[in-house]
C-alpha cells in the first residue's frame, strides 16, 4: 500500500511539474522561470495547506524528494523542447499518459490533503476540504496567476469537483473506517475525475 | 451590541461575496470559479490576517456561518444572472443597497482585523494597522488577481483610505477605552467611506 | 560590521521601494496603490520568509524602520513625477545608482533569508536556499502579479541565480565557519549580478 501511494504521489509530482514547466515554456520564460511554474504547480498547494494548519516548515522543503523530482523533470522537458525531440504524433501519443498522471495526482493530492486537515482538526470539517482542495489545485492556480491567466480550475473542465467530492467521501468514511477512507476517496476523485474527461463535461455558466 | 454587530459582518460578507460573484460571472467563469471568487472576497482577507498572527488554523473554517453564507450568496448570485431575473432598473436600484452593505463590510472587518491586532500585539501598532487594512481590502485584491485585472484599489476611488484612518483612530482611542474604541472606528470608516462616495472623491495620481 | 549591513539593508530597501513605486506610477495607480506596490516589492518577499519558518508576527512590522523608509520613498517618487522634477538625462545618471543598491539589495536579502533559514533548521538545506531566494525575489513577484505583468524575474536577466549561487555559497562556508559566510556569500550575490548586468547575460530559453 505504502508504496502505491508513493508511486501516485511521485506521479502527480511529475505530471503538475511537466504542466507548469509547459506553460513557462508558452510563456517564453527562462530556464529559471520555467523551474519556478513546474515548482510552484507540483509543491505550491502543500505549501498553503501547510502554513494554514501551522505544519512549519511545510513538507515539501523536509524531504529533498519532490523538488529534486520536480527540477529533474524541468530539466528533462527543458532539453526535449529546446532540441525539439517530439513531434506533434509523439505528443498526442504522450497525451494520455499525461492525463492519467495528472489525475492520479489530484487524487492523491486531494487525500493528502483531506488526510492532514481531518487528523490535525477533525472538529473542522470545512478545514478539511479545503485542505484537500488547495493541495489539489492550489498549485495550478498559483502557476497560472505567474503566467498571468485566469486559472483555468475557475472556467472550464470538471476539475476541482472530483477534489471536493472525494473530500467529502474521506470525510463521510473516516468516521467510521479511517483505513477505507483513503482508498475509496482516492478512487472516487479518480472515476469522477475520468468521466468528466471522457464525455467532456464542464460545470454549468451564466451563459 | 454584540447581535449588531453579527449583523454588519454578514452584511459585508454577503457584499463581499457578491462582488466576487460577480467578477467571477464577468469573466464567463463556471459555478465553481464564481464561488471560489466569491469565497476569495469574503474570507480571504481574514484568512491573511490570521495566517500573519499565528491564528491557526483561521477563523473562516472554524465556524461554518461565513462559508455557507457566502456559497448560499453565490447560488442566488448565479440564479438571479443565469435565469437574468433582473433587469437593467432593478440592478441600479438594488446597487444602492449593495454599496451600503459593502461599506458594512469595509468598517467591520478594519475593526475585526484591527481589535485581532491589538488584543494579540499591542506593541506592534503598524501590525494591527497592516491588519485592519488586509482583512477589509486583501479579499478583493486576491479576486481581482484570480480575475486578471489590476486591483481596482489600488487604482480608484476612495476605498483603501477609510480603512487606514479607521484603524489609525482605534489604536489612538484603545489605548484610553477598549470599548470606545470599536463603535467610533466603524463610524470613522463608514463616514469617510460615504463621503467619499458622495463627493466621488479619488486620491491623487502622477498625471 | 554591523552598521554597514543595515547602510546594505538600507540601501536595498530603498532600491526595491523605488523599483516598486515605478510600477505602480506605470500603471496609472494612486499614491495608495504606489504605495502598496513599494511596500510589496521592499517587505513583501520577508514576509512570506517569515510566514514560512513561524517567525509570527513577521519582522517587518515589528520595527516601523522599513515601513517608513519605504512610505518615505514612495512619497519623493511620487512628488519627483508628479513636478516632473528629473529631466531624462538626469535619470539616465541616476539608473547607475540604482542599480547599485538594487544588486545591495538583492545580496543583503538573500544573506538575511538564508541566515534565517540556516539558524532555524539547518537541517533543510533546500528550506535555506528558498528563503535566501523568496526574501530577495518575492516581493518583486508579487509587486509584477500586482501590476498584471508576468514577472520579469522569470523572463529576463540573470537576477534569481546570484541569489540561488549565493545561498549555496553561504551554506557551503557556514558549515565550517558562521562569520565567514555572510560577507562571502554577499559577495558572491554582488559579482554574480554586476558581472550579469555587465555583459547582458540572459538564461536559456527554449527558442
């Protein structure tokens, strides 16, 4: 078990760290530049939902792992685009690899998340969700306020609701089974999170 | 006192909470985009404030009333627009009310943010100013952020000012009379506000 | 010793007070807004330092010296402009100047993160180069996210290296000896930088 879910966590990792690194890219940044987006899509959101529950210094900076990660992958994306190492089949070919890392890891993030609000402050259910939620997203939005963007969690895609869900899963089981809550919450984000892909639903608008 | 004084934070919550809906709509957001705006605009200046004091983990999770509010807010917001249950009339007479409640808002959270100052660091009085300010404007500047506009505080109107003055007249009176102190800030800030409004007062620019 | 850091300090926080104020003066802001954007740019990376190792209340509000110095400054950039008091000849001479106490900023910043970083929890070496990095580049972050421009630190110039080559630097000698790791490292941050600005250096970017 223990190590499935590093295996989803390095995942996630790896596909919020290619997202960002993606958009510094489009964005015509610098090696730098590039580092900072795929850094704060893959470590930002933990970074806030650790200073809100006062988890200091956050986790991220404890364990060299995820920003180790996160940089190797900077580096690896860096050197395919700038040497133009895939053509546009081998990208969409990549593309649904990439889907299934991303929603691994906004699953696993999500239960992280949800983990450390409902075993610091049970008593805050809301805390708990939003815990969830911000260590899902929370790094995608900061990316794209960097790459000045409205972010995209806010307009389009079934993105954040499988977060709130699931949150709302681990919460309604951990009360009775704290050992079912993580991997049926986790599965739960997953599945949304998929047919909302696969028949492309969006939540509804003004107009 | 105590029950007027709920009444004018949800008055400002629900103001606040509007103007982010509605930002949010402008910017073709779908419903969770809009609540999250709405949610930015009416907890998030207070949840700065508690993260800079150590308040942890910050008041908005610890009861649900401000959270519920503002997601009940949002969904009417988003009915009222959606099914365009008003019209252009309604709207301009319906304003009226809404810059009353906003101007609630921007009095009672510079004295909430103030008092959390000063009860926590009275040595420190550019904290609880710092503080007073954040929880009324840090709200609508993160909205603004999360909408791709420049803070329109920091462009126009009268806005950040009253809230300056107001928490510069609490500290002066609270070192004298706590209580004093909390009903002739409000008044200060709600005065200055009105004025400003009235007079539609904008403080200088370069050129 | 000492006196000369807090001229550095000093130095620094004006430099990044005036680099901010422009900003602001750019994008038609009031002297509110102005004075957000200095004070974003001069205490705003500190704070998030702070917030980030539980130094609470952050230092920047617990003595008013940076606050108003910065306010200070704010106020003769605002009256130099508005008179339009400087010709363009004369600010071309001063740009030098400049330039100078923005490069004393950015070492003296990333000395005093990493410091704090380093005496906190030695342990995390990655936590220490962050806070040398966050204290010297966020407040000009969050000044760019602000004015609604992607922030140039991502974009352009050899800026955040020195600041990365110097906290390693300082993590290098402290190890070995704590005095000798403040002047080497600032020393590193400054010729790095001067050596940048000089010959034009740009990071790599992907085309």
């Amino acid at each position: 078990m223990t190590i499935l879910w590093i295996f989803f966590e390095v995942a996630g990792t790896i596909a919020f760290a290619i997202s960002g690194a993606l958009v510094g890219i489009s964005r015509r940044m610098d090696i730098f530049g590039i580092l900072v987006l795929a850094l704060s899509t893959a470590i930002g959101g933990g970074i806030i939902r650790d200073v809100l529950v006062g988890n200091i210094p956050p986790n991220s900076f404890k364990s060299p792992l995820y920003i180790a990660l996160t940089a190797l992958t900077t580096l690896i994306i860096f050197i395919i685009y700038r040497q133009k190492l895939l053509n546009y089949r081998s990208k969409q070919k990549i593309r649904k690899y990439y889907l299934v890392a991303d929603t691994l890891g906004l699953a696993s993030f999500t239960v992280t998340g949800t983990t450390i609000g409902f075993s610091t402050y049970p008593q805050y259910p809301l805390l708990s969700i939003t815990l969830g939620l911000v260590t899902a997203i929370g790094g995608g939005i900061i990316r794209d306020i960097l790459a000045q963007r409205i972010p995209s969690v806010l307009q389009e895609e079934i993105y954040a609701l499988p977060a709130i869900l699931g949150a709302c899963v681990y919460l309604l089981i951990a009360n009775f089974n704290l050992f079912l809550a993580v991997p049926i919450s986790f599965l739960a984000v997953f599945i949304i999170r998929i047919i909302g892909i696969y028949y492309r639903l969006n939540l509804p608008k003004v107009n």
